[in-house]
C-alpha cells in the first residue's frame, strides 16, 4: 500500500475505532439496563456466514464489539465456504434440520428462496429506522411486500482499468474501440494478451456477467415482472460479445477468463495481461497492495452492473428473534458499514460512509462506486433463482466453451426456470 494511504488510513481507523471504543467504554457497565430497556432476552446468538474475506477478520471484529457490549447476548460465528453457491446449500441445511443458528448472512439472490420457504422470519419493521440505507441494496431485502433482510454490505461490478495504457469507457462499443487502437498502435505489447477479462466460469460469477451484458444488449433487465423480457437474439448478441477472441482478431476478451472466477479475473489484471477487468469491490484491496503497485483506476461498468451484496436475516426457528434483529442492526449500523469499507473493502449500504470526507479521500473510487450501486439493476427476484442462474450459467459456458450457438429454445428454457 502507498505509504500516504497507508498513514491516512491508520489516522482514519483510528478516529472509527475510536468512537466504537468510547461507546463501549461507556455502555458495558449499564448492560443490564440497556438490554431491558430494549427488551433483548439473554442467551447466545449464533451467526451463520461464508468465509469472512476482509482483511484481519472485519466480521469477528464487529462481533467482538457486540460481545463487549452485550454480555447477556454473546454471539459466535458459523463459518462456511467462501463459495457463495456452497454456503447457501450449508445454509439451507440448517434451517431445514433446525440447526441452532439465529442470524443467516444470506446472499441477496437467496432472500427470496429462503422468505417463499419459510426459512427466515419478517423483521419487525416498527423497531426499525432504514432512513440511512441506500435505496436498492435496502429493496433487495423485500420480498411479497415484506421486509426480511438488512445489507450487511452492497455490490456492485466494476470496471479496473489499467489508467497508464487506457481511457475511461462508458460503453462497450468505446471499450472496444480502445482495445482496437490499442493493439493497432503498439501490437502484441509485452504481456498484454487481450482488453479484457470477467468470470466467466460456470457459475454464478458466469450468470451475472451475463446479465450484465444482456442488461446492455436489450437496454433493460433481462427478466422483469417474473419472465424473461429479451429475445433470443439480445441473449445471443449477449454471449457472443464474451466470447474469445479467435486467434485472426483483435483479442477483446482474454481467452483464459472462460476458466476465471474473481481471483483469476483479478491475478490476470495483476500480471498485466489484460487491460481492463471487470470485478467486484474488494478486488480493489488486493490491487492497492500489490508490489508492484499497477497504475490503475476504478470506473463503472460500461452499461451498468447487476446488484450484488450480502444480507443479514433472522431464522424462523430462532428461539431470540427480538435479539437476534438486534445484532442485525448492529452490524450494519453505519460504525460497521464504515469499518468494513476502510478495512475490508466491502461496499457499504449506508448512504453517508460514501459521503464522508476521510473515506473519500482515502478511497477515490468511492464516487464511482456509489453510481455503480445506484445504477445497478437485481438480479431476478424469484424463489426460482439459483435453478434459473444454473440453467443460464450451464447454457451460456457450453456456447463460450464450444464456440458454439446457443439452443434454439434458451429463451424457453430460461422462462421455465424461472417457475420452476
């Protein structure tokens, strides 16, 4: 990390840390009247998370921090596989054998499932100020007109450009163009192989890449009112605009991302092999920290990305529900969402750490960052979901893999999944 940055960061945690360390000095020693003012019964709580990925464990931090002041609701945390697909499946298996968990930090494409089965209960809205949240990453906790989950963080994707051989794109068309003058001006330079890498792999990593590009394609989402609302021909154009290039043209897209998830995708742009990728937030952190440190710069993604981010829900078997919410608003009060930005990398939900002075200045593309997230569209809301993500991701990566069409009734088949 830039000495600076490095400086400056240390100043600004301080001064977060600070705060979180008054208010815990002071409120330790009245618990137990805190807690009955609020009404929290006492007993364990148990949170049920992926892999924890920030820097120094940001999430046992936080809850450290809950422990100290609430003695009488001390939480742990479940750890699971940083795999958002394998989390969910762990997840759902401890709900259905009632497994003592009492908080699901569930990704955002998982609220619906989990609401239409009856795995999580409602919050309890009249405890509840979300005036501070943002509007979408707060949207995308409702379901059948009810809210069930707070974003723990937001997400959304981004575009890492190499800023000492590149522009700023604000379309795919200007990103090929560039990557066309690019290798017409210099050919093959040392090292850069392509323009361009993404997740491309079969996985959720591959769906929302897709969406993504059908998003831009169609100019709208690719499912709206719960069917799919492109035609055949945008999901094509779609697919085959991630392709790889053939070895006789201008190589946009790196042919080694169809076998890329977010750390190849970001190792590729490390070792300077493509110009610019497409990746989440948090690849920012590796990026700054690297040695060398690559020139670069953070934009959104040309013609907009699709909503990512984790929530925090309550299950329906838990035996402290009133309690269990408060730890939900904890976490993500805006302390927390600001020490997980500035240590972790993760992108807050709350509106006023992306407007405050310290975090802009240490994190430049925090502006970029907050017009990617109020332009991003939600993925699908279905309970649906992850059979829909399954059928496209398996679909699309046969047609990137093979070089081959998509089938004839993708659009049919996409549709179905959707009911399920």
């Amino acid at each position: 990390m830039r000495a600076g940055l490095r400086r400056g960061l240390a100043t600004g945690l301080a001064g977060v840390l600070g705060v979180i360390a008054g208010v815990v000095g002071t409120t330790v020693v009245h618990d137990d009247t805190r807690r009955a003012e609020v009404g929290l019964p006492a007993g364990e709580l148990v949170l049920m998370s992926g892999e924890d990925e920030t820097d120094g464990g940001q999430h046992q931090v936080l809850i450290d921090q809950w422990n100290q002041l609430h003695p009488g609701n001390p939480a742990r945390i479940v750890s699971l596989d940083s795999n958002a697909t394998a989390a969910r499946l762990d997840m759902v298996g401890a709900v259905q054998s009632h497994e003592r968990v009492d908080v699901l930090n569930l990704d955002i494409a998982a609220i619906a499932e989990f609401a239409h089965h009856g795995w999580i209960r409602p919050l309890d809205e009249s405890r509840l100020d979300t005036s501070g949240f943002l509007e979408k990453p707060l949207a995308s906790g409702r379901y059948d007109n009810r809210l069930w989950a707070l974003p723990f963080n937001t997400d959304a994707g981004l575009l890492f450009r190499r800023s000492d051989l590149v522009e700023p794109a604000r379309s795919w068309a200007e990103l090929e163009s560039q990557v066309e003058r690019f290798f017409a001006d210099q050919g093959r330079a040392p090292g850069v192989e392509a323009g361009y890498a993404g997740q491309l792999d079969e996985y959720e990593g591959l769906t929302v890449n897709v969406l993504e590009a059908v998003q831009d394609v169609a100019d709208r989402p690719m499912v709206q009112d719960g069917r799919v609302a492109v035609t055949a021909d945008d999901l094509a154009r779609a697919v085959d605009r991630l392709r790889p290039a053939g070895p006789d043209g201008v190589p946009v897209v790196l042919p080694d991302a169809i076998d890329f998830d977010e750390g190849g995708t970001t190792r590729a742009f490390l070792t300077g092999r493509v110009l610019t990728m497409r990746n989440w937030p948090i690849a920012y952190r590796e990026l700054d920290n690297a040695v060398p440190r690559p020139e670069f710069e953070v934009d959104p993604l040309p013609g907009g990305s699709v909503l990512g981010g984790q929530s925090l829900a309550v299950t329906a078997h838990s035996e402290n529900p009133v309690a269990a919410q408060a730890l939900i608003e904890f976490l993500t009060d805006s302390r927390s969402q600001q020490l997980l930005f500035q240590r972790g990398g993760f992108a807050p939900s709350r509106t006023v750490v992306y407007h405050d002075a310290e975090v802009r200045g240490l994190y430049p593309y925090a502006e970029a960052l907050l017009e990617a997230v109020n332009s991003a569209q939600p993925r699908p809301v279905t309970h649906c979901y992850w059979g829909f993500s399954r059928e496209l991701a398996a679909m699309a990566s046969r047609a990137l893999t093979d070089g081959t069409p998509l089938p004839d009734d993708a659009v049919d088949r996409l549709d179905a999944a959707l009911r399920c």
